[in-house]
C-alpha cells in the first residue's frame, strides 16, 4: 500500500492539490464538485489536513481502503473542511490563506509494544471498546513526542485517560501515511 504514493508524479501531487482546492471553491459556490484528476484504479485509506497560516484548522479521514483514491480524498477534502467539530465551516475568505495536505495511509498493522514504533514513520490508531483515536505521524513529530507520550495523546484523542493504551482490552495499531502538501509560499 505504500506505493500508492511512489508513482505520483510531482505534476500529478499538484494536480491533486489543485483539485482538492477546487472541491472547495466548488463548494463554497454551491457547484458540483469538479472531475478528478487520473487516479486511475488506486484505493486506500485517506486523511486530509487543513491549515491556516501554519495553525492546524480541520483534519479528517477515514480507513476505508476499498474506497477509490478520488472519492476518498473528495470526502475527506469536504469533511476536513465542513464536518471537522473542532472547528466552524471554512469561509470563502479563508481559502487563499489553507494550506492542504493529503495522506495516504497504509493498512494498520497491531504493535506488540511501545518499544516498536518509531516516531516520524509511524501513525497511531487506538482501538478501545469506550473509544478510538487516530494520530498521524506528523502529529508526534510536530510536538515532540516520546513513544509514550504518543500513546498518551492518541489515548486522550479517543476520549479516554492517557493511560488507556494500557488497558488489556486496549489494541494499538500502526500505519504509516505518506503525504504530499501545498507549498504556502504558491497560492
């Protein structure tokens, strides 16, 4: 799954960059979304992220990866710019100021333990039977993160005490998500 990536072009990473900010636009607009670029036939898991001048404004994916890479990446451009909770709707005004990123995962696989994963590679998805968290790799290198502390955060972001990961019934997953970003100095 993680060639998904390797034979996409830096044009066709643009092209895709390009769309994913004309759903917006098309949306804002009250239009239909706009055709895909080539795509073809590739499937897989997707987190989109959006942010405004560097500060993280709405973030969402899902595992799905029967899914069409073009219909996961339309979702997920909407949802992280729509749906995400933690922040409102983006506006019109801000889109010249997003910057967007997407990842494609490849399927989780379990961690035996903490020793193993390795920060700036590896994503965390926290299965518990209270809640599940999900936290990119990104995530752990931007603050910093020891292994533990990563597990604490994707603990916490499943809504549960950071020990939780802990927990027997607790299961941590690994996946990896190679990404490809808009450059903020080209809008």
């Amino acid at each position: 799954m993680a060639a998904l990536l390797d034979d996409l072009t830096p044009g066709l990473k643009k092209e895709v960059l390009d769309w994913c900010r004309s759903i917006l636009v098309a949306k804002l607009n009250g239009a239909a979304p706009p055709a895909a670029p080539p795509l073809e036939d590739r499937r897989g898991g997707v987190f989109v992220t959006l942010k405004k001048k560097g500060r993280l404004r709405g973030c969402i994916g899902r595992f799905a990866f029967d899914d069409l890479l073009e219909k996961a990446i339309l979702e997920m451009v909407e949802a992280a710019a729509f749906q995400d909770p933690r922040f409102p709707p983006v506006t019109k005004d801000e889109l010249k100021d997003l910057d967007i990123t997407v990842s494609v995962l490849t399927p989780p696989q379990p961690l035996e333990s903490i020793d193993d994963l390795v920060i700036g590679r590896d994503g965390l998805f926290l299965f518990h039977p209270r809640g599940r968290g999900v936290l990119l790799p990104v995530v752990a290198v931007e603050q910093g993160f020891t292994q533990e502390e990563f597990a604490k955060a994707t603990a916490i972001k499943a809504g549960l005490s950071p020990e939780a990961y802990k927990d027997p019934l607790a299961k941590l997953m690994v996946f990896t998500a190679p990404a490809f970003s808009t450059d903020p100095t080209e809008k």
